[in-house]
C-alpha cells in the first residue's frame, strides 16, 4: 500500500502525504448524487475536503492517513484555504 502513495507522490509534486492523523471533527452534507464530507485534524487549521457517492461512518475521534494538495476557493470575495483530500484511509 506504501508503494501506491509513493507513485502518487512522484506523479504530482503538488501532493502532500499524511500518516496517522487523527480527525477531531467531520461533517458529511448531501449534494445531489455526491457527499461532500470536510474533516478538521489535530494540530491543522484548515478542512480538509473530499466527496464520496454515499455517507460514511464517522471519522471523528480516528486516525486516518491522507493524500492531498492545496487549493484556494473564494466564496462572497474572501478568499479560503482549503485542503482536497485526493485519498483517505483509516490508519
């Protein structure tokens, strides 16, 4: 499985890897078809957004390992710094 962040890292230079993260906070809204869920980690300011087809068991409170890069959206003008969650799996 290492092997596979590994690929992705070398792929794309804008990608960031983290191990055993722990989520201290994680919501899941319904979209249309998607659910956008967005996590907050221990030790980060930043959410960390992903989507999925159907909701998930809450990741609160778990450690969990991720593969991300940085975005910026701008909503009402004010720009925000966001995280897209690329892979996500419970550690």
């Amino acid at each position: 499985m290492k092997s596979d962040v590994n690929k992705l890292l070398k792929k794309n230079a804008q990608l960031n890897h983290l191990d055993a993260a722990k989520v201290i906070s994680h919501v899941q809204r319904d979209s249309g078809v998607w659910v956008k869920n967005t996590i907050m980690l221990e030790g980060y300011d930043v959410p960390f957004k992903y989507s999925r087809k159907e909701k998930y068991r809450s990741l609160q409170g778990g450690l969990v390992n991720l593969t991300y890069y940085a975005q910026t959206e701008t909503v009402a003008g004010i720009e925000f710094e966001s995280m897209k969650v690329v892979r996500i799996r419970r550690s």
